[in-house]
C-alpha cells in the first residue's frame, strides 16, 4: 500500500444520529483494511478488519465497514452513534502478506447531547 | 492484566540526554513494533522485529536503536534526543508477518524534549 486518505479531519454529529467515516487507499497490489480506534490517552484498538471474502465487515462496537474495491475505498459507518463513541478513529492497509501497516491521518469523531 | 505495557508512561528530558522506553507482551506473539505518534496524531511505523529479528526498518535517524531480547519485549533507545523526537511512542505486538492478525497496542510513552 502506498497511501491512505482519510479525507475528513474531523465530523461532528449529534447523539443517535448516523455517521460514515471515510478512508481511501491506494495501492497496486491486494490488500489488506483496519479500522482502530484511539481513545484520549490510550493505544489503538481494533475496530474491525477486511482479509477477503464478504465485502461488508462488521466489527465491535456497532460499527461495520464495507470495501469497495473500484473505489478503492473501506468507509466506516454506525446506524446510531453514543457520546462513548466520542475518539479518534484511523484507517490502516497493508499489502497481501506484509504486516506493514500504513496509516490515514485519522478522523477525529466528536459526539454532542 | 495488561496485554501491552510500556514504561515509562511519561518521560521529560533536555535535549542531548539518552533515554530508553520499555515494551513487554504477554499475549504469546512473535512480532513486535515501535510506532511514533506526532503531535497532528499522525502514526508511522519505525521497527518491527520477529522473533528477536529485524523485519521493518524505516527511515529512522541511526540515533533511534531498537533491541529485542526476547519475543516478549521490545526496547526502544534514543540517543542525543532531539526537539523533533517529542511524540508519543506506541508498542504493539501481533502473531506473524503475514499482516492478517490484529496488531494490539500500548497505551504509549509521550515523550517531551526541553
């Protein structure tokens, strides 16, 4: 993988409401997709990932993710989010076979009342 | 009980000083990375080690020395630490190279150089 978008810096939403988070990749080669999620002062944790198989990948939390691979895209989606929702949430590729993770520059997810 | 533990959870320092972070899992995997954290949160990977062996290693100035001495931790030393080292540092481990495990994540060591 050479890169990852994730074009949002931040996305503001009210309590109960939807949200998409989205994360683009480039890469000439197969890959492989995560989404982590960083709360204040704590490491990354996995949200969900995509192997192969079955595009739309659902993972803790509520949240799941669907890979498009003519877009090149792997957006991230809740139905209803919680205040506790509230983070930093990163998309990460690596290339079929390598364990090198490459990082978007996070979306910081910010819920209100 | 901690998966991924880093110590110290804090380091302050001046510039020039050598300083060690220190990285321990207990989850039984064979790989194990360094990641620097900047202050935009922009994470990049810097060393990876498999059973005590380098696997990645990134453009990372010669002053930043990682040492595995078992495949349970992962050490970080940096010398003549520099205003552009203050970032948080985060460890992680994962079972194999193949990239479809899970990496598993410290809380980090935030780093701030005087």
């Amino acid at each position: 993988a050479q890169s990852v978008t994730q074009l949002d810096s931040q996305v503001p939403v009210f309590e109960e409401a939807p949200v998409e988070l989205r994360c683009n990749y480039s890469s000439s080669v197969s890959v492989y997709l995560f989404w982590y999620v960083q709360y204040p002062n704590q490491g990354l944790q996995l949200l969900l990932k995509y192997l192969s198989g079955s595009t739309l990948v659902k993972g803790i939390n509520g949240f799941e993710a669907e890979f498009n691979k003519s877009q090149t895209s792997f957006h991230l989606r809740k139905p209803s989010v919680h205040i506790s929702d509230t983070a930093e949430y990163f998309c990460a590729v690596s290339d079929l076979g390598t364990d090198k993770l490459i990082f978007g520059t996070g979306t910081r997810l910010q819920v209100f009342p | 009980d901690t998966a991924v533990s880093q110590t110290p959870k804090y380091l302050v320092t001046q510039m020039g000083n050598d300083k060690s972070i220190k990285c321990e899992q207990n989850l039984g995997h064979d790989t194990m990375y360094w990641y620097k954290q900047d202050s935009k949160k922009f994470l990049k990977i810097m060393f990876s080690y498999n059973n005590k062996e380098l696997i990645i290693n990134e453009t990372v100035p010669n002053r930043f020395s990682p040492k595995s001495p078992d495949k349970a931790h992962l050490n970080l030393h940096i010398n003549s630490l520099e205003l552009g080292d203050s970032a948080v540092y985060f460890c992680a481990s994962s079972q194999g190279i193949l990239g479809n495990q899970p990496q598993h994540f410290g809380d980090g060591t935030r780093l701030s150089i005087l």
